[in-house]
C-alpha cells in the first residue's frame, strides 16, 4: 500500500517576485485616463469657475 507524499516545495528567494511588466502598464493607462478626464472636465466648465470668489 502506497501513501502519496506532498511534493517537495521549490526554496523561495528572499528578493521580491518577479512582476509582470503588464501591471505597471495598466496603473499607467489609469493615470493617464484619470488626468485626460480632468482635462476634459476642466476645458469644459472654465468658463463657469468663480475665479474670483474668495
């Protein structure tokens, strides 16, 4: 009679996990959605701003 045994566990290096470039592109992609979108919402009620209200 055969007991299964777990499989050995791969050492883990202490340095960080390897990151896929992908994530590092998203973040990116919102940040650059997020500041065009204040852009927009800028250029579009400038005029309508009360710059001088204090």
């Amino acid at each position: 009679m055969r007991v299964a045994t777990p499989a050995p566990n791969k050492p883990v290096p202490d340095d960080k996990h390897h990151r896929h470039p992908i994530y590092a592109a998203e973040a990116t992609g919102l940040l650059i959605m997020a500041l065009l979108l204040l852009v927009l919402i800028l250029i579009r009620f400038w005029s309508n701003i009360p710059w001088s209200a204090r």
